[in-house]
C-alpha cells in the first residue's frame, strides 16, 4: 500500500494524539499529517492505547458540565400554577426557572400584563424587591434553567 494523495489526511492536531499512540506519521509540508495504514502500529497494546484514549475522549465530551440536577417545584408555585391552569388572565403564561446568586427564582411571564418582571420570586416564595443594581447584577450573571410550567393561548 502506498502514501498517495488518495489517502485521507487529518489536520496536525492528531499529531499528539499519534505520538502517544507510538505510531509513525509523515507530516507534510502544509501542516497536514499523512496517516496511512502503512505507518500504524497495530501492536495490541498499541491498539488497547487507542481504544482507552477513543473512550475517555468520549465520556469526557458526553458528560454534562456542572450539576443540572434541579429541584423539584416549591408547594407555593404549585399551588400557584393549579390557580393559573384555570383563570383565562393566565392565558400564555409562562413560568421560567432561574439560577441567579447560587440560588433559584421563578419567573412568572404573564403575556398580558404591562409588568414585565413584576412576579418574580425567590424559591421559597417571596417576592423579589428591584432596584437597578438588581436589575443589572440579574441581566448579567442570571440563567435561565428551564421552562417551568406554560399554558397555550388556546
């Protein structure tokens, strides 16, 4: 077999991942490495190495950065939310989930009310008191976790 253009070549970021395989690449004079079966090392521990490294590359990309464990819905906006599935005000409501300050919020998004962060509550139910510093510090540093709860317009 020979090293032609016909074989595939991979960009010279592999080359740290060639050398701790053991194996013998080419690099060209682009940057690109020429990688071709003739110059892989197919030794078993040689072989173990890759799998073992293919694998942790895996988990490493798969896992979830941080905890997204999210607790379960205080009983203030449940009973919260049993009141909004019934009374037409509530009508494309939405409840946000927030982290702000190491801590959770909820956020109740009423499309027709002319106050836009006005039921805003802290996770045992108390309602937050804005300032402007509030304001920015959430604008800045608040992420909204998920959508709670919402009900369709129809």
């Amino acid at each position: 077999m020979s090293c032609g253009p016909e074989n595939q070549l991979l960009p010279a970021g592999i080359l740290i991942t060639v050398l701790i395989l053991g194996s013998k690449a080419n690099i060209k004079p682009n940057g690109w490495l020429d990688f071709c079966c003739e110059n892989i090392n197919t030794k078993p521990d040689i072989m173990k190495k890759t799998a073992l490294m293919f694998f942790c590359a895996l988990v490493l990309f798969s896992c979830k950065k941080g905890n997204e464990e999210f607790p379960a819905n205080p009983d203030w906006l449940t009973a919260k939310i049993s009141q909004m599935e019934t009374a037409d005000y509530y009508m494309g409501t939405k409840v946000y989930a927030y982290e702000w300050k190491n801590e959770y919020y909820y956020l109740i998004s009423i499309p027709i009310s002319s106050c836009i962060m006005c039921e805003f509550y802290n996770y045992h139910g108390v309602k937050v008191v804005w300032t402007q510093e509030k304001i920015d510090d959430f604008h800045k540093n608040a992420r909204r976790i998920k959508v709670v709860w919402q009900r369709d317009l129809i």
